[in-house]
C-alpha cells in the first residue's frame, strides 16, 4: 500500500536525486589480507545480480528455504552468497553474529528449521563436533567455501547428519562464487564446475606441470581494486580478466581441482611444493588441530618448509614417518615443526598464514620450541 508507494520516492531522496546505473559502486569489500595489506574490491550492482542468477541457474532454492548464515558480513561469502543472494530471491535468512559458537548455531538451525546453511571447513567441523545428531534435520545443502574442506568434515556430516557438503569455490574479487558442486553434479575433492558466463584460462606457471593459475573474466568481475597507496582510485583488471592467483587443474567434465595459492608454493632444492598439500597430510594426520606450512629462507635449499601446529604432542619424526607410509615425496615433508598455543586467525576463520609465518622465523632465531626430524 502506502509503504509501497513512498518507496520510490524515498529511495530517490537518499541517492541524493541520482539515478543509480548497475554499474555504479554497490558495495566495498576488504580482501582478508591473509598474504599482505587488505585490498578495497569494489563491486556494483550488476555484479552481485550476475553472481545471484548464475547461482540459481546450478543450484533450486525456493521461498519455502529458510537460510542460517553465521558468517562474518564483511566477508564477501558471508555478505554476497550467504546474505545478499538469497534475499533478493526472497528467501528468509536467519543471521548470527559469531560463526564460533559451535553449540549454539546448531540449535538455531535446529530452532529455524534451516533448510540452507553456509560455512568453512573449520566451523562446520566445529559443529560437527558439538552438535546433536538431530540438530540438523531440515538441512537440504550445505555449502562450505573460503578453504579446502578436509575428507573426514564431509565425512562426519554425512555420517552423524546424513547431510552432503557441496564445496565451492569464489573470491572477493568475482562477487564471490566462480565454481560450486550442485545436488546433480558433485565431485567430492573438486570445487565444481564453473558457473554459467565464466571465461577461464590458465597461465603455465614454472616448476608445475599440472594446470596453471587461473585468470577469469565475466559478469561477476568486479568494477576494480582500490589501493592503501592510491585512496580513491579504481583499478580495474586488465582487459576484464582477473587473476585469481589460485593454481588450478579443470578436467575433461570441467570440474575444477585447487592445487595451492600461486604464492603458497616453496622452492625447495629447484622443485615447487604445495603448502596446502603439506597442511593436508599434516591435518590427516591430526585432524582435531590446525596447520599452516609456511616457506622459510634456508641457506642451501633456498627455500624449507615448517609447518606451524596448535597440536601440542606434534612431532617432526612421526610426521615423516606418517608421510612414508602414505608415499609422499621427501621433499614434501617439513623438517621443522613449531608447535604454537594459539593458531592466528584472520576474522573469517581462515588461518592468518603470514601471522603464522612470523611465528616460525621468531621460533626458529630465538631457538624456540621447535621439534626436528631425525
């Protein structure tokens, strides 16, 4: 009614009389700094909607859904895919503050008879560690992004919950989803096929021989960066494509397999080891602790790996010993282990690798606790 009718006029009064083009800034977003200063990304309408819609083309949502999203809103997987994509489908969503309380966000899902339900890997391992088997009875899909979802995080939903976790794949800078498995075509492993309207093209990247780093370009690409050292001045990608700096292999389906960050490999003795890879044999390993690998200058190597634990009782020797049995490359396993009280955490949840690796270069100048393999 009334309401209805004064809505235009309202809006008009609070743009200051402008009329707003898709393409004019919708939001600011920080990337999470979790390798160097924080950037502005600065998104607009048109990018939001396209990521919206090209959602909705791979995965069926409904009025009848009711979304729990316990992610921080200053996170674009929180803000864009958790908040902004399924109201505007008129979805309800159910927002709390603290992803971090594993008791009590399984009871509101359980309160709100959540059908949808956003998360990382952490937090999800996290409730299911303290939820009731029951808590999580009206959840169609969850869907885990922002870090690698471990095997035995999956497996516990499945098991406890019988609820399938569908990873996903976005950044910041793409308003946030590239890729995602969908309830027809999931792929355990994989981050899914890429979404409708995404270009992709790899650039070879030297010492790997599988894919490259992943540039794209589409819709969803933001309008540009905004720097600490140019305040006010938008960059935009070169030419639409944004590099993502992941590397990435795309197999014959299209399914696309994350190897590492560009900039989370070591050159060790002239080859390139994945960080994330080594933090994965580690979080086999001991799955209950967190893990980051973190590249350290050595003098003949050139570069070593260390891997920074919260898992007190970690020990370099059963480590390597665990990496044998599994067929690792020697190259791969960290000679050095730093165990820490406290993992840094960036605000999203994710590990703060550069925190982690001042961590490790203190330890190992001072000569701290650190335990070596034999």
């Amino acid at each position: 009614g009334l309401f209805g009718a004064l809505m235009p006029s309202l809006a008009w009064r609070l743009v200051g009389g402008h009329r707003v083009s898709a393409e004019d800034e919708a939001v600011v977003l920080f990337t999470s700094g979790s390798e160097g200063t924080p950037k502005g990304v600065s998104l607009s309408h048109r990018n939001i909607q396209a990521n919206r819609f090209q959602v909705s083309a791979l995965v069926d949502f409904n009025g009848e859904d009711v979304v729990l999203n316990a992610l921080p809103l200053f996170h674009s997987f929180g803000l864009t895919a958790g908040l902004l994509l399924p109201m505007l489908a008129g979805v309800r969503v159910f927002l709390y503050p603290s992803p971090l309380h594993y008791r009590i966000v399984p009871e509101i899902a359980y309160d709100t008879n959540a059908t949808i339900l956003f998360g990382t890997d952490t937090f999800l391992s996290g409730y299911a560690r303290m939820a009731h088997a029951y808590d999580f009875y009206s959840v169609r899909y969850a869907f885990a992004g922002a870090e690698r979802l471990r095997p035995e995080t999956r497996r516990a939903w499945s098991e406890k919950f019988g609820v399938r976790i569908l990873e996903g794949y976005g950044t910041t800078e793409t308003a946030p989803v590239l890729a995602i498995n969908s309830p027809i075509r999931n792929r355990p492993g994989t981050v899914g096929l890429l979404l409708p309207g995404i270009e992709a093209r790899l650039e070879p990247v030297e010492g790997i021989d599988e894919g490259g780093r992943l540039y794209v370009r589409g819709p969803n690409v933001m309008r540009g960066y905004l720097r600490a050292e140019a305040p006010g001045v938008l960059e935009p990608p070169a030419g639409g494509w944004h590099d993502t700096g992941d590397v990435v292999t795309i197999d014959a389906e299209g399914f696309v397999t994350i190897t590492g960050r560009a900039k989370r490999f070591a050159k060790v003795a002239g080859e390139m080891v994945s960080l994330s890879a080594v933090e994965a044999m580690a979080s086999e390993l001991w799955p209950q602790a967190l893990h980051s690998a973190v590249a350290l200058p050595h003098d003949r190597k050139g570069e070593q790996v260390v891997l920074v634990t919260d898992h007190g009782a970690a020990e370099a020797t059963e480590l390597s010993r665990f990496a044998k049995a599994r067929g690792a490359a020697e190259i791969m396993v960290p000679r050095t282990l730093v165990p820490v009280d406290k993992m840094p955490l960036l605000g999203t949840g994710k590990i703060d690798h550069t925190g982690a690796c001042s961590l490790a270069a203190e330890a190992l100048e001072a000569g701290g606790p650190v335990t070596l393999a034999g």
